[in-house]
C-alpha cells in the first residue's frame, strides 16, 4: 500500500481498519488484504465458507456490508469508510 | 458412417430415460443411453424434486395408485443408487403438506382428500389444524392466514440433480452406457431402428423413446403428433437459511442446501422460458403469506421450465401404432415416478406387459392402435 500512485481507500473489517487499492471487490479486500480464511458460514451445515467463484454465481462470499447481511461481496466495490463484517456466528442474520 | 448395435437405446437421458435404462440393464440387456448436451431444455433440471402423491387426480385414480406405488419402491432404489454410485442422495420420507390460507379452501381440500380415500381404497393423509401443522414443522413462523394444511405421511422431497447424477454414475456400473450427443433422427432400419445422432449412427432392436417434449418430433415415422404439450413454470430461488423443512411444503419448497424454491403456476406459452417478473411477484406474494419470514430475504435467482404435459395429464407409456418394439415415456411427475420407472416398466419395454396399474396409460386412450 505504499505505492502512492495507487489510489486507496479505507473499510473497517470486523471492527478493525484496513486500507485497501480503490476500485477492487469487498470479497477481492478482504481475501487478499486481510487475509482471512473464511467469511461466512453455511446457514444449515455450519461450515466456514470463504469467496470461491468471485463473479456472483456461488453466494459463498456472503458478508454484512453497512450493516445489511448476506450481501454478495464479489459484487460490491469497496468505497471509502465502508463498513464490512465477516458473518461467522453461522446464522444468516 | 460407423454404426453401433445395441440390444435397446434410450433417446433421452433425463430423469424418465435414466431410471428406465437403470431397469433395463438390470435385465442384462446391452442399453445405450443418448442423452442431449446440458444446454437443450430440460425438465428433469428445472425442478423441485418432490416425491408427490398426495391431493392429485381423484379422476385418474389409477393414476393416483401408481405415484402411490412409486413412493413406496424409492427407499430401497435410493439406498441401491447410492450404494452403486457412491454418492449420498439427500432425500425425506416424512410426508408433505399444502398449507390453506382460508376456512373454504381447508373445507374443499378436506372434501377432495375424502372422496379421493373413497377412490383409492386406501389414503394415508387428512387436513391437519395449523396446531398439528405447528407441531410438524416447529422451525416455521407461519403466517398469520394459514389455518392447517393438508397432509399426507407418503409424500417426500429428493434433491433432483442428486438422484440424476445416482443415476448417471450408477448406469455403466450397471453395464449400460451413456452418451451425450444431440439425437436429430429416429427410424425404421432393417428390422429395427437407426438413431442419427451427432456422434454417428447407432442401430438397434428396440427403442425407447424418453426425450420427453422432443419425443413429439421422435415419434413423426409413426404418428403424425403426440398428444404431449410444454407447460411451463416459473420459480423463485430464495437465500440460504437454517433448514427447518424437513417435510415439504408445497408451493415453497426448502432445498437441502437451504434455498427455498417459490412456485407453482401453470401456463400455456409454448416453448418461452422466459421469467416475467409480475408473474413470479404473485407466487412471492402467496409464499409470504404462507411464510412470512421469506419476505425478509433476498432472491437471488429465478427461472422457469417446461413440464412434459400429456394433455390429460396422466402419463403415457406405450408402444407405437405399428411399432412394438418402440416404448415411449412422457409423464410430467418423472421424479416422483422415478422409481416404478425403475423398477415397473422394463418388462414393458421389452414386449411384455405393464404393471395392472399403469395398463391404461398407453396410446389407446387416444384412439391410436398400438
């Protein structure tokens, strides 16, 4: 992130902060930037999920953008003071 | 051209096809299954999978009888596919219900269910109250309409794809083959038949013809149409949640993987699959009220399918006019039939009789000699 040519932006990831290149998925963020293993839970078997197909086909990136649950977080481009929550109580909320 | 010989092929291998050519390569005969590529329509890939007897054709009732029939011979064809392809098929025998939303529709159902016992001699289901409908099905906060349901202990619910890939695993360890290749003809040949395909030719004595809408084109050497018509569905596919629904609801159907499956309309457009938005919103609507917490959730998909309809929705299974040797499958219930399909009807296929309960299921009923 010490590139200055790269724009970035700044989320909040389970609570902690995070600076992350503009323009990339909240999954994309959170997988390589974070480095988290999982991201969710499956609602019915309980095992931890994490971003798989990373184009909006598998709902294995399930994560709580800005408060509201179970959004698509390949889908979402990361924006600057957003706030994103792993979901791994293993309810969907 | 290079010809292959078979004993029997199957065109179609969707789920009619697939559970036919399982009975018949357990009957020792050299089975070739040419089954269309993934992106042709199919039914057996667009549905819910519900084994489903209960509250249907009081006037068929031989009908009725053989679904009945077919419920009861898929515990043992489950635990044999699964032994025989080594993989698990998610699969409920705890009965189903179709929830009521009014005093009226509680009191015509009930009235349905009595005359169809009276029928069929014997019916092992009744209206239940939405205490009993409670009781069942703990995990559902029902809405506030729904005053009980009807009930019927030998409904169950299958995973479709599941219960295919059984069958598709399970069939050359059964000594059949399948093939995947666009059949584009079907003919009379020195005796038997010549199927044109794709792939080449594959010749053989006996035909089965389960390819389900396109059965209609099939059948032209030997009939002009086929009583058979696309009637299509529309389905919403609702986010995962905690599974609550072991017993099937009717309608709103939860999947093994936690999605639930909104749907249950019937229309007359021909070959459209096309998903109209105001037309999935009424079966949305009805789910809600029958489950509010679905509300609160997201869709995340919706299709729709076409069901292989005979026009008085009773399945067929027949030999053709002048053509003993050909036996054609078109039922619109090919999950829930999926077992007497297995199990019944290759005795059929090849010259023998049907069971004493499907007897009045072939072409005759048509005015076609066969």
């Amino acid at each position: 992130m010490q590139n200055t040519a790269t724009p970035t932006v700044h989320i909040t990831l389970d609570g902690k902060p995070l600076e992350v290149p503009a323009g990339i998925s909240v999954a994309a963020a959170v997988l390589g930037h974070a480095h988290a293993e999982h991201t969710c839970k499956h609602p019915v078997d309980g095992s931890a999920r994490a971003p798989y197909c990373l184009m909006g086909v598998c709902f294995e990136c399930l994560m709580e953008i800005n408060g509201e649950p179970n959004v698509q977080s390949c889908l979402v481009t990361v924006q600057e003071g957003m706030t994103v929550r792993r979901q791994l109580s293993g309810e969907s909320a | 051209m290079s010809t292959t010989e078979q004993d029997i092929i199957v065109v179609g291998g969707g789920m009619a096809g697939s559970a036919l050519a399982y009975g018949l390569a357990g009957k020792g005969r050299k089975v070739t299954v040419l089954d269309a590529p993934t992106d042709t329509n199919k039914a057996s890939r667009a549905n819910v999978g519900l084994i489903w007897c209960q509250s249907k054709f009081l006037h068929l009732p031989d009908y009725a009888k053989w679904g009945f029939i077919s419920a009861r011979l898929f515990p043992a064809l489950t635990k044999e596919l699964e032994e025989i392809s080594e993989h698990t098929i998610p699969v409920n025998y705890l009965g189903g219900v179709i929830p009521v939303l009014s005093a009226e529709e509680y009191a015509s159902r009930g009235e349905y269910i009595d005359k169809l016992r009276e029928a069929l001699g014997e019916y092992k289901g009744c209206m239940i109250d939405r205490t009993e409908l409670e009781r069942k099905l703990p995990g559902i906060g029902w809405g506030p309409e729904v005053c009980g349901a009807a009930w019927c202990e030998e409904d169950g619910v299958i995973d479709p794809l599941a219960l295919l890939r059984a069958f598709r695993v399970a069939l050359p360890r059964v000594g059949a083959t399948y093939r995947q290749t666009l059949v584009y003809d079907v003919q009379p040949h020195a005796g038997g038949y010549r199927v044109t395909t794709r792939d080449g030719v594959f010749d053989a004595e006996r035909l089965v013809l389960a390819a389900g809408l396109a059965n209609r084109r099939f059948v032209q050497f030997a009939m002009p149409d086929l009583p058979v018509y696309p009637d299509k569905g529309q389905v919403l596919l609702v986010e995962r949640m905690p599974y609550v629904m072991p017993i099937p609801v009717l309608g709103a159907t939860q999947t093994f993987g936690g999605t639930t499956i909104i749907g249950f309309r019937h229309e007359h457009s021909g070959h459209h699959t096309r998903v109209v938005p105001s037309d999935v919103a009424t079966e949305g609507q009805w789910a809600i009220r029958v489950w509010p917490e679905l509300g609160k959730k997201r869709v995340i998909r919706a299709w729709a399918g076409l069901r292989v309809m005979p026009e008085d929705k009773m399945a067929i299974y027949s030999h053709l006019p002048g053509h003993p040797k050909v036996t054609l499958v078109n039922t619109h219930s090919a999950v829930t039939m999926a077992a007497a399909h297995a199990r019944l009807l290759a005795d059929f296929a090849l010259g023998g009789d049907l069971p004493e309960t499907a007897q009045g299921m072939t072409l005759k009923r048509f005015g076609y000699d066969c």
